[in-house]
C-alpha cells in the first residue's frame, strides 16, 4: 500500500479546495475542505457489484461531488508519479 499524500491543494471552478488524505478501519479517505462555509467533505473509493471502482461521499449524498473531485485527486495523485 502506498504512503498517505501529505495535505495538498487542488482548484475546481476558481475556488480552492484543501484536501487531506485519511485512513479510517483500513480504508483510504480524503477529507475535502472548500474553505468558503461550505460543509466539508469526505470521499472515498468504492467497488460497485461487478468490481468497478467509483468514487463516493461518506455518509453518502454527495455522490455527484465526490465523482467530480475523486477525479481531480486521482489525477493529481498519478500526475506525481
């Protein structure tokens, strides 16, 4: 299993999000702070029924959010390879 990235900073429509990656009963989590009163967020990857991974809010809700910003830290993440 990889190390845990260290906090860092991604930017989704003009607005700065800090993110910082978590692991909780075994599982990587990123917490997702918007910085502008928004309630954070915290994000993890799943397996659908056929093995496909997505990405999902924790508690779940914010699915539409989660995919769009799982997106952008999985990019950053394999961007620093």
């Amino acid at each position: 299993m990889r190390e845990l990235e260290p906090p860092f900073e991604l930017s989704l429509d003009d607005q700065l999000l800090s993110i910082s990656e978590h692991e909780l009963a075994g599982k990587r989590v990123f917490h997702v702070n918007f910085g502008t009163g928004e309630k954070p967020l915290v994000i993890a990857v799943g397996l659908g029924v056929r093995g496909e991974k997505f990405w999902t809010s924790i508690p779940e809700g914010r699915q539409a959010e989660a995919q769009r910003i799982g997106k952008l830290i999985a990019g950053y993440i394999r961007g620093k390879k």
